[in-house]
C-alpha cells in the first residue's frame, strides 16, 4: 500500500498550497510529526502536555529543572499522539465496527464519573473552550485505543507460577522490610495557642491515653494537623527520616506495641505519640507478596508487548518527525 507511505506529505501540500514561502515555513514550523495522514502539531502536543506540565511546575524547584523537564514532557507527550494516530488507524483499516450505542453509553458513564451530570460537562467544555463533539469524539477514541490495547497487548496475558517463583527468589532483596511501626500522632502546633497551652493540651492528651481512651478520637478532638480526620494515623512508618522526623522515631523504635509517649517538644509543634504495632526487619514470604510480584510482571510483560505492537504498526505506516 504505497500511497499510505505518500498520503501524509501529499495531505501537507495540499494545505500549503498557494500559500506563499514564507506562510509555508511557518506552517511547518507548526507541525510536530505526521502520521499516514494525519498531522500532528505543536499546538497539539502542547496542549495535551498542559496538565503534565502544571505538575512539573509545582514540583521542579528551578528554571533549568523545569525547562529539562518540559522537553521530557514535550517529547513522550508526542510519542503518546503518534501512538494514539497508529492505534486509530488500525482499527478502522482492519474494519472493527463499534456500535454507537456503546459509545454513548460509554460517554454517559464518562460524564456520570467525571462531572456529575451534563450540565457541569457543559459549563467545564466552556471553560476549556471545547464543543461537546470534539470531548465526545476524545471519549471515543479513548475507548476505540483502550479496547483496541486490551485485544492485541492484555488480553491473554498469563503469569505462570514459576516465573513468580523466579522473580521473587531473584529479588529477595525488594521485598525485605526494616523495623517498621504502626503509630498515630497527635500535633498540637505552637502557633495555633496561646503560651503554654501546646504543653497543657498534649499532657492532658497523653494522660487520657495512658487511661484507655481512644486514641483515634482523641486526635480528631485536639490534634491541629490535616490527619485529625483519620485519628492522627500515620500508618506504618520506617525508621528513616522521609517517614518520621528524628525525635519522634527515637521514641517509637524505642518503645513497644501499646506504647503512648509524654509530649515530644520538637520545632514548631508539640507532639504525642502511639506505638499501635511494632515489626522488625524481615522477609516478606512470597505468599505474602504473590499477588504484587505477578502485579509487576504483568506491568513489565504489557509494557514489552504494547511496545512490539506499536513497532509493527509503526513498520506498516508513515511516522516523519519535523
């Protein structure tokens, strides 16, 4: 099928078309990649980067970081509409039909999830800019590539029993667990009360634990930080410092199960703590694991496939990159 080879440039020249030179240098200046015949862009890309970039922004803490980090963005943003252009393609040369009842039925749902009713989808589509068409034809390409994935990448996708057994006895290491406890803080932050409070209200906080009230309750009633709603849990934590500032560990990986601490004065906030349970180090047996190792090499083997598929539809098609 060598027009499929020629269909893209011959789709670009008849844009560019009577447009003089220079008009058409800017043209091509615009365009990302085309794909058979679709063209892809830089508007394209940038806009689909839009929310991955808010993200950099909050989280990269210089110009150059962030400027390395947009071109990351930039380039598997690109890599993501390609695929996507091959994906589509393939679906409607091989000749899949897909009722649009199903479509419908499947925006429906998407509009139920996202935004409650149709009213909120249309004032958020005005906000954004976008017809109701363009965010229902999304809708359905999202599900014309998901399906079409599911078919050729995940559908048969086994792990056998040894190749677990493998895995786990292969990487012991990853799942080995250091000392670890399960505790619940209460905050009682300085800056919140009058002198001398902080101390009055975690003394009396500690003094109601040590008598068996509920620890949970009692830091939703007197804790100042935005786990009050959860009884102060912190979860398991590990003796490191990206778990648990230092004066609060030196207590906890002192103590043992049960244990609630006097008020632990550190900067800003005045603390209190409950050991809920304690473990030391030790290796997670696999029939403990079982289900997160074959949750890895699910993710590695679809990551492989989809990878080959996209290979082969890139090796029947026209991918040029500008």
């Amino acid at each position: 099928m060598k027009w499929v080879r020629f269909a893209a440039l011959i789709a670009l020249g008849l844009v560019l078309r009577g447009i003089p030179a220079s008009a058409q240098q800017q043209i091509l200046n615009g365009v990302a990649a085309v794909v058979n015949d679709k063209v892809i862009t830089k508007d394209d890309v940038e806009q689909f980067s839009l929310r991955a970039l808010q993200a950099a922004a909050r989280q990269t803490r210089t110009q150059e970081a962030f400027e390395q980090k947009q071109i990351e963005i930039f380039r598997d943003s690109l890599e993501i509409l390609i695929e996507r252009e091959l994906i589509l393609r393939e679906f409607e040369t091989a000749g899949y039909n897909l009722p649009e009842t199903i479509i419908e039925d499947y925006v429906n749902q998407q509009v139920r999830e996202e935004f409650g009713d149709r009213i909120s989808l249309v004032k958020t589509l005005h906000q954004r800019n976008q017809t109701f068409e363009s965010y229902r034809k999304d809708i359905r390409d999202t599900f014309v590539i998901t399906t079409m994935t599911r078919k050729n990448v995940t559908q048969t996708l086994v792990i056998s029993p040894k190749r677990i057994e493998k895995f786990y006895q292969e990487n012991l290491s990853r799942y080995q667990v250091g000392d670890r406890a399960k505790v619940r803080v209460i905050v009682v932050e300085k800056a919140r009360h009058a002198r001398g409070e902080p101390l009055r209200i975690a003394t009396e906080a500690t003094r109601r634990a040590r008598a068996s009230e509920d620890f949970g309750k009692l830091a939703d009633e007197l804790s100042d930080d935005a786990r009050r709603n959860k009884g102060g849990d912190r979860g398991w934590v590990e003796n490191k410092e990206s778990d648990l500032r230092k004066e609060l560990r030196d207590f906890v990986f002192q103590g043992k199960a049960g244990d609630v601490s006097d008020p632990i004065d550190a900067e800003g906030a005045i603390f209190v703590v409950k050991i809920e349970n304690r473990e030391l180090a030790h290796q997670r047996p696999l029939s403990e694991v079982r289900e997160e190792v074959e949750q890895t090499l699910k993710s590695v083997e679809t990551e492989r496939l989809r990878k080959k598929w996209i290979a082969k539809l890139k090796a029947k098609s026209l991918v040029k990159y500008f």
